[in-house]
C-alpha cells in the first residue's frame, strides 16, 4: 500500500496511505501498525534509567520530606 504523506493525529505519528475500494478512498493508519515504526525494544527500560529515576524519585521524596519539616 503506498504512503501518501504522513501526519499527526492526537499527538501520534499516523500515515495516510493510498487504499480503499479500487483505490479511490485513502486509509490512516496508526504509524505503529506498520513496519515503518522504531524496532521494538526488547525491554521497557534500562538499568541507567531506571537508576535516574530512583534519584529523581528520592529527591522529591526528601525535599517533600524537608518542606514538612519546615526545613526549606
């Protein structure tokens, strides 16, 4: 199915492909239906990112923390 163009819709990369019934309509498809996407990864996250957000995550905590102490 050929690509017309490619667009957003609600924030998501769709594309907008030559199609239909004798291919007079076009047809929009969601850019992750198709083999044109980023490869898969093969995990969610990473051991580095995952101990970035334990940092960020035990910062807020503290200054949380600290603010009702009224320490800040």
């Amino acid at each position: 199915m050929p690509v017309l163009f490619a667009k957003r819709r609600a924030g998501a990369p769709v594309l907008v492909c030559e199609g239909g019934v004798g291919g007079l309509a076009t047809v929009t498809l969601p850019l992750s239906w198709t083999d044109r996407g980023f490869a898969a990864a093969s995990h969610r996250l990473s051991v580095e990112a995952l101990l970035v957000l334990d940092t960020l995550i035990t910062a807020i905590v503290d200054l949380r923390s600290a603010k009702d102490q009224n320490l800040v």
